[in-house]
C-alpha cells in the first residue's frame, strides 16, 4: 500500500520513483522493495518531507492528492 500510494504520488507529480530516491537518498529500487518489506521511519520521513505530506498522510489507507491534502 505504502509503495502503491508513492508511486501514485510520483505520478501526479510527473517525477519517476528513480528521481524520488536519488533526491531523498533513500538508496535505489528501495519504494519497490516496500511492497515486499517495512522501510525505516527515516526513509518514510524523507519520502514524506519530498513530498511535504505528514508521515501519518502517507501511512494512511486513504488517497492523498497532488497537492498533499486527503
């Protein structure tokens, strides 16, 4: 799900999941290993900060917009 909503975000945002990890540092093919596996809360924070999204936002089982709003 967590993997599913970035992409989703990447997306909207018309960046690939490639330019999110190398921005943030969060180490290549790592968002779609979390599909598989549990990040650390740093990465996701990281991922949430990009995308200036709370962590709680991201988590959610609710779709968050383009604009970072439920």
């Amino acid at each position: 799900m967590l993997a599913t909503k970035i992409r989703k975000l990447c997306r909207e945002r018309q960046i690939s999941v490639a330019i999110l990890e190398e921005q943030t540092g969060i180490g290549k093919n790592s968002v779609y290993e979390w599909d598989k596996s549990n990040p650390s809360v740093d990465k996701v924070k990281r991922v949430a900060d990009y995308f200036r999204v709370t962590v709680d936002e991201l988590l959610r089982e609710e779709d968050i917009d383009a604009e970072g709003t439920p």
